[in-house]
C-alpha cells in the first residue's frame, strides 16, 4: 500500500505540472480491510505496535487529505 500510495502523490503532482485541471482527492483501493482500518484508525494498539514506518506514511497522507481510502 505505501507503494501504491507513493505512486498515487507522484501521479497527483504529474498532473497539476501539466496543467491537466484541477486534480482532486485521490483514492486508494485495497482489497484488505484490515490493512485499511489501520491504516486509517489513529488509535495505536498493542497488535499493531511492530508496523513500520510506511503505515505511518500511509496514515499521514490520509489525514492530510492527500488521499482516500
């Protein structure tokens, strides 16, 4: 997902240097629930206490609106 999400601000920044409009709120799909819920959820839990920095990378980009889950 940190990939993905890499890819979708590189994307995002693509556009708006080509003038290609207004680029809105971008959103990113996953198939993994889980992974979406903690990714989006603030909250820091015992369980997931051994996630590494990209859910945190992740999870900055969501708060900042960047993107959507």
């Amino acid at each position: 997902m940190a990939s993905a999400t890499c890819e979708l601000i590189w994307l995002k920044q693509l556009l708006k240097e080509l003038r290609f409009g207004k680029v809105t709120q971008m959103t990113l799909i996953c198939d993994n629930q889980a992974a979406l819920h903690i990714a989006s959820n603030p909250v820091f839990h015992k369980r997931t206490k051994h996630i590494d920095i990209n859910c945190h990378f992740i999870r900055e980009k969501i708060l900042s609106r960047d993107i959507t889950t």
